[in-house]
C-alpha cells in the first residue's frame, strides 16, 4: 500500500512523533511510505530525518520525506500538495492536525484518493467531518462524534520503541549523574513529571500541591519537571528560590529521567492520551495522576492514585502518601501498547475506506480558514 502522511508543523511534539513512529512501523512492514512536512530546516524535519535514516531495512518497504518549501505562504500549500500527489500517487492520505487536513486532505480527496485523519486532540466537525475514516486516539473522543458518516476505529497510542530500547540502554551511571544533579540521595524521594509546558498540563498546579506535600524542612523530596513550552518563565518564577524544585527544559532522551524518578506525577486538565504517562509505567514508576481523558481509559492499574483536575489539596495528599510507601517500582501489563498492534489495526481501517471509497461519496464540509 502507498500511504501519504502529512503534517504541516514546525516543531516536534506527541502529534509529529506519532506521525514518525507509524510511519516508520509501516514502511518495516512493507508498505511505502511518505511524510509530507513542511519547512526541511524546522525541528520536526530534524527530527523526521533520523527517523527516515532507521526505517528502511532491506526487504521491507521505503519511508521518504518530503517538505513544502519554508518560503511558501499556507496558500501555496495546496498548490505543493497537488504536486506531491500527483507524483506519488498514494492509495490513501493520513493527515494529522486540522492544517493537514484542510490543506493536503481534501485536496486528495477532490482527487478521489480517500483520506484518513487521527484526532490527536478534539473532535472538529469542520476540520475533519468530511474524512472517509477517523482515528481516535481513545474512546471518550469517539463518544464526540455526533453527525460523522465516515469510518472509525479507536486506535490506542503505543509505547515507542525508541523509548523502549532508551530505557534498556540506560546505565545506573547516568541515572545516578541524573540523581546527584539534583541533590538527591538515597533517603530523597524524587517525583517526576513530562510533558509540554502549557495550561491543558497545569504544572503550576504540580509545584504547588508539591509544596503543599513537603513543606520546606520536612523530610527529603525533589520534584524535576521535563519540558518545554509557553509556560517555562512562569514555571521558572514559580520555582525560584525553592532548590527541590527543577524545571529540566525539553531533553532529547527522557529514558534516564524516568529511572531516575521514584515516581511520576501528572496535574493535567486535558490529556487526550498521555503519551508520557504510558513512558513512565514502562520504566516502572508509581503514578500520581489527575482524572483527564485518556489515562482512565488506560491506566488501569489498581495502585495508581487518582485526584480530579484542579484538586491541589488530593493530589498533595496523594504526593505525600507515596513518598511515605517507600521506593517500589510496579511492574504494569503493557502488552496491548505495541506499535506494531496499532499498525495493524490502522492498516484494518485504511482498507475499509479505500474498499468504500467509490460507493461511499460525500459532500465535503463548507471550507474552513488557512
């Protein structure tokens, strides 16, 4: 099969990592395989490449990728993506994020090649409720989806394999590095937390249910928080003049951070996933969590403890509490987060909306901005 992936953005987060990963999953199972990006000098064409320079493994199938020019205004987008099709030729067109859809999708499907979309975040009629097919990441978005004639399928997020072979390539000695950067022994219980720094992850929410937990002088705790985003100067304030606390900015291999956690928190509002949260189970780490989307779907794991969003006074009981357990690393059931599981039931649907294609016609939604 030829599949087109297509995401229009510049940096690299969960959706563009998850475009990759399964783009790579599908061209070692043979299929061949494009990305279409846009701008080759962004973090996420860095970021494509070392995936393109591993996922073609003789006898299997090919990844490419292919980047719209950065001088190009998201008018001409249309324009590149017609070209772009028009020589690939792709049995179906996956698109993640709504600039995707607007700008490469339907111009596919005008085509007659039948497009595919993964909700990463919320369900949005305009954007994509023309797709032949949707994925959702869990079932709570497919319960959204009220007036959407095409196929689903609820495909669960996998445990990358990048991380996985990260985790067992780990020395002791970088996580000890990790630990002693911190200034924490081993009587200091360390929590961790991973993830964008923007409002829907609320970690301001973290550090002050953090402070709440262990007040200065009360026993030895550290909480490092690994990320990047708007909210960094507003985190960086927060945590001024408290040394328990550190904000670790974005890290290029966040396996040694996980083992060096004693546990993982979260103070999400919306997680339509939680991609990090899956990361740190495979690393063993006891989970702290508040109750958004995805994670009560997935995490189901009877000894994580649960707060409701917003709730600083729970999750600081919850803080302390593990703290007060000691240092037990569980061991979770991962077995149903494989990519190559999520490949295959992905595949199951791109091959029930190119059979339905031609039968299954439907008049586009009105067009929506740039």
């Amino acid at each position: 099969m030829k599949i087109l992936h297509a995401v229009l953005s510049k940096g690299f987060y969960g959706t563009e990592r998850y475009c990759a990963e399964l783009a790579g999953e599908q061209a070692r199972s043979g299929h061949d395989v494009e990305i279409l990006i846009v701008d080759a000098t962004s973090d996420c064409a860095r970021e494509m490449r070392k995936v393109v320079a591993q996922a073609n493994p003789v006898g299997a199938g090919t990844l490419r990728l292919t980047a719209l020019p950065a001088w190009a205004p998201t008018a001409l987008h249309r324009v590149f993506a017609r070209r772009v099709l028009r020589r690939f030729r792709p049995d179906i067109v996956h698109t993640h994020l709504n600039p995707a859809a607007r700008r490469v999708g339907r111009i596919a499907q005008r085509r007659g090649i039948p497009h595919v979309a993964t909700l990463h975040l919320s369900y949005e009629p305009r954007e994509v409720g023309d797709c032949d097919g949707l994925i959702c990441i869990a079932q709570w978005q497919r319960a959204t989806l009220d007036g959407f004639g095409g196929e689903v399928a609820v495909v669960h997020n996998w445990l990358p394999h990048s991380l996985e072979d990260a985790i067992i390539r780990t020395k002791q000695e970088q996580v000890h590095g990790l630990r002693q950067s911190w200034a924490a022994d081993h009587e200091t219980f360390v929590f961790g937390s991973v993830g964008r720094l923007v409002a829907e992850k609320d970690m301001p929410l973290l550090v002050r249910a953090f402070r709440t937990a262990f007040p200065k002088g009360s026993e030895p705790a550290r909480l490092v928080i690994v990320g990047d985003g708007p909210q960094r100067a507003e985190l960086d304030a927060l945590a001024a003049g408290d040394r328990r606390i550190f904000i670790a900015g974005a890290q290029e291999n966040v396996a040694p951070y996980y083992l060096a956690f004693d546990a993982f928190a979260s103070a999400a509002r919306f997680e339509p996933f939680g991609l990090s949260i899956l990361e740190a189970m495979a690393a063993g780490c006891p989970l702290v969590l508040t109750r958004t989307q995805g994670p009560s779907e997935f995490v189901t794991d009877p000894r994580v403890l649960w707060a409701e969003a917003g709730d600083t006074a729970t999750l600081a009981a919850h803080l302390a509490a593990t703290a007060a357990a000691g240092w037990q690393r569980p061991q979770y059931d991962l077995k149903h987060f494989s990519q190559a599981r999520a490949a295959a039931e992905i595949e199951t649907l791109y091959r029930h909306v190119v059979a339905l294609r031609g039968a299954n016609e439907r008049p586009a939604l009105p067009k929506s901005g740039q």
